[in-house]
C-alpha cells in the first residue's frame, strides 16, 4: 500500500519519540492497566510502547510499511 507516510516516513523513529508529556496525558485519561488498547496509526510505534510500559496491551495498527519497519518490538505491542 503506497501512503504518504510510505514516502516522508524514511527515518522517522530517528527524528521522533514520544513525548513524556504526551505519555503522562494519555496515561491520566486511559482506563486503569491492564486494557488492551487500539493505537490507529500508530506510525513506529513510540506512544504505543510508553503506554505498554505502563501495562497495557496495545493493539498497533500502520497502513506505512515503511513506518511498521522501523518499529522497535515490544513484549505488550502486537
């Protein structure tokens, strides 16, 4: 599937990583750990493992391959 993160996406994860004060909003407003979470375009992934070092099971759904194949695997990111 060609997508336009197919094309920007080349070095992302090198550029891009969660940003605490993201993780801390998310984890206030999410249900208690454990939940299994959706995360839609979730691009390398990096919002998808803080929440799952925080005990959620997540869920990470990227149309971009090229986004999918810098992702850097966790136990909890499925």
């Amino acid at each position: 599937m060609n997508t336009a993160y197919n094309n920007i996406g080349i070095g992302y994860a090198k550029r891009r990583c969660a940003d605490p004060r993201i993780v801390e909003a998310l984890l206030r407003l999410l249900p208690p750990a454990p939940a299994v979470l959706a995360d839609i375009g979730a691009g390398t992934g990096a919002y998808s493992r803080a929440v799952a070092d925080h005990g959620f099971e997540v869920q990470a759904i990227e149309p971009s391959q090229v986004m999918c194949a810098q992702a850097i695997p966790h136990a909890s990111v499925h």
